[in-house]
C-alpha cells in the first residue's frame, strides 16, 4: 500500500490509480457508489445533466451542445472520454481544461477516500469529475458514457434532466454482446424516469425498436428530432455531422425555449471538435504538406461508413491512409468500406497500446483479404516520413493512434 503523502506530482497519482484493479473493464456499479458514498454523493450536487451514451456521434453531439450552451451565455462543465493528449481533456470546466492542481487535489481526495480498494481507472476518475463539478458552479453539466451505459460509472447520477442516444452499432462486443438489441438495451440503461430522451437517426430498424420499447416501459418521452437547414454551416465536416448537430438542437432548445435561431445557428459553425474528420495544415509533420491531410479517430464499421460518405463527396479515389488499429477491431469491415478509394495503406502498430495489432499483422490482415498496396512501418514516425506530400492523406483506425499523432505533431 503505497504512502499517498509521498505522491506529489499527477503522472505518479494517475499511474498509481492504474494499478488499482487488474482489468480496464469491470462492469459493477457497487465500487463507485460506495466511494461516492464516502465523498457525500457530489453527483446528485450537480445542475442540469445531459447523459450522453451511443456508439458514434457522442463527443460531436456534446461539442455541438457545448458551443449552442455557450453562446447563449451558459457555464458549460464536460466529462468526456478518452483523452487525446493529456488527461485533464476529460474534465472541462466552465469551457475550460482542469488544471493540473485543481485535477490533482480531487483525484487525490477520491484516492484517500477509496482507501487502496479495488476500482478501475475508469471509476476512480470519474468519481473525481463529479467532485470536482461539485466544487465549480455551473449552468449544465454534459456527462458522456465511457462504455455501454447501465452499468458505465457514469450511470449513478439520480437527476438526470435529459438523456441522449446517439447512433448505435456494433463496437465493444467482448463487454457488450455480440447483438445489436443486447448492445442497445446496455446503451438504454442509462434512461431515466422523468428525463426525457433524445434519439439520433439508426441505421438499423431494430436498434429503434428496442430503444422505443425500453422508453415506454420506464414511460419516458422521446422527443422529436428538430431538423435544421443543410444551408446552415457547421464547423465539423461531414454530412453525418447535420445528424449530430439536431441532437444538440433538439437537447437545447427543449431545455432552452428562448434560444434564437441566430444563436444556434452561429454555435454550430464555431463547433470544434480534435480527431474528427480534422485538417491538419500546419505542425511538425504537416507544415510541408502540399495536399490535404484529415485525421480521424473512427475505429468501428458506423465510423468506416462516416469516412466512406466523405470521401465520396470528397471525389478523391487516391487516399494513403495510415491505419493503426486494437485488436478487438473489425479491420477487415472497415477496410472493406473504403477500399475503392484508396491507393495505398500505411499499417502501423500505436505506441503505448499492448493490446493493438502491430504492423506485420495488420499487412497480413489486409493483404490476405484485398487486392490493396500494403506498407507496414514500425511506428507513425517513419510511416509520415515515407508518405509522398503531394497526395492526400487520411490517418484514422484509433482515437489512441488520433491522439499519438496530434501529440507528437506539437
């Protein structure tokens, strides 16, 4: 057990909460209630909650809420996972990154509370989060699932205002089952009594049958979607990103009945948001670049499809994509998306990550199953000093391969 005073500095804090339990993944609520027990409940403390669950479109669903809150004079606090760079992403209070004192003095009062218990990283943080909103005031507080949803640490608030399911698909199937209804029923945990729900557009029919199913059995209203112009705007690119911007409209003007057009209308076009479908013009990587470089975190078959509709509208068909992928990833579904677009595939491992496929796997994987060029590199380094500057380049696969790159790019 180690001397918590002897801990001075927040990589050693944040290393020591790592080691707190053998698995990443465990899903049992029982830990965090109990050590938020110890805290006096700082999650029920809290103003208006929004929760956030789906498999794609979350963390734009919640930039786009951010920037509609903000603009219409709104103290924003979010909760986001995972981080690109550094840690203190996950945590933005009042519209701005915690800061390393202020994160490191919640995460230790959390630690000192659990007492060397068994937790995941992921509940002993976000047990600080909701400290740490506890302590600075704010109008609303975006809260996002970091897997799943009825048991996902973050389900434990007991006044939610509104909820939101974003598209659901296949993605985390060793935690969430391997079927779309067992995946969307996990998703719909987090629904709540009196909170009513906002649902983005499914792919699949039965995907929203079962989240209609669920909403009548708690009596939930399911609000409907307010559609906003295709003429409007938006500062993430993408079609599918009008889809995530009338989730936001949606939440914000049924809270919001004054919110103006104009104020909306403006938010969206300031939305910013790292690692999704991003241009990347300058850094130490790309500022010599003499074609367009985009970078985005897509790692499921939903993001495959989101990446396949850009670059047919983009009608570019010769892409060198850099792909590093995990291993719980269907790289061949998502190859299988863009391959009539691609010219040749970059195949790194992500630095960092043990449970990624390195590169010789990924090359045997692809070149086993498409007639595709194949160039393995044993880090993204050497892979960006061997792609040619003047033909575009897609970097995706991972959001932890997103964040390596935008890190290292500085």
């Amino acid at each position: 057990m180690p001397d918590f005073d002897r801990i001075k500095k927040l990589d050693e804090l944040l290393k020591y909460l790592n080691s707190l339990h053998p698995k990443y993944i465990d899903f049992n609520l029982d830990r965090i209630k109990s050590l938020l027990k110890k805290l006096g409940n700082p999650q029920n403390k809290l103003p208006i909650v929004i929760h956030v669950a789906g498999t794609n479109g979350k963390g734009s669903s919640i930039a786009f809420i951010k920037s509609i809150a903000e603009s219409y004079g709104l103290k924003v606090n979010c909760y986001i996972s995972p981080h690109l760079i550094n840690f203190n992403e996950r945590i933005i209070l009042n519209g701005e990154l915690i800061e390393d004192d202020f994160l490191f003095e919640n995460l230790y009062e959390v630690t000192k509370a659990n007492n060397d218990q068994e937790i995941t990283f992921f509940e002993i943080t976000t047990a600080a989060c909701f400290l740490a909103f506890s302590k600075v005031q704010s109008n609303i507080c975006l809260i996002e699932t970091g897997l799943g949803g009825r048991l996902d640490a973050t389900n434990v608030i007991e006044n939610k205002n509104i909820t939101v399911l974003t598209k659901i698909g296949f993605d985390h199937v060793e935690f969430l089952g391997n079927d779309l209804k067992t995946i969307t029923s996990e998703k719909c945990g987090i629904l709540q009594r009196n909170a009513p729900c906002v649902v983005g557009k499914q792919n699949n029919s039965l995907v929203k049958t079962v989240i209609f199913e669920e909403a009548k059995k708690k009596k939930i209203q399911i609000l409907k979607l307010r559609k906003i112009p295709k003429t409007w705007s938006l500062g993430l690119l993408g079609d599918h990103q009008y889809e995530n911007a009338e989730i936001a409209v949606t939440v914000m003007k049924f809270l919001f009945k004054n919110l103006k057009n104009q104020t909306i209308k403006n938010a969206l076009k300031s939305t910013t948001w790292d690692g999704r479908l991003q241009k990347i013009e300058k850094g130490k990587f790309f500022k010599n670049r003499a074609n367009l470089t985009l970078v985005d975190g897509a790692h499921n078959l939903e993001g495959g499809k989101v990446i396949l509709n850009y670059f047919k509208k983009s009608k570019i068909n010769n892409w060198l994509i850099i792909l590093g992928m995990m291993r719980n990833k269907n790289v061949v579904g998502f190859i299988d998306l863009i391959k009539e677009f691609v010219k040749t595939i970059f195949v790194v491992p992500i630095q960092g990550q043990r449970s990624c496929f390195n590169e010789i796997e990924l090359e045997q994987i692809i070149k086993t199953n498409f007639n595709l060029n194949v160039m393995p590199f044993k880090n993204i380094d050497t892979a960006l000093k061997n792609v040619p500057s003047n033909e575009p380049l897609f970097i995706t696969g991972s959001l932890y391969l997103t964040g390596e790159l935008l890190k290292k790019n500085k």
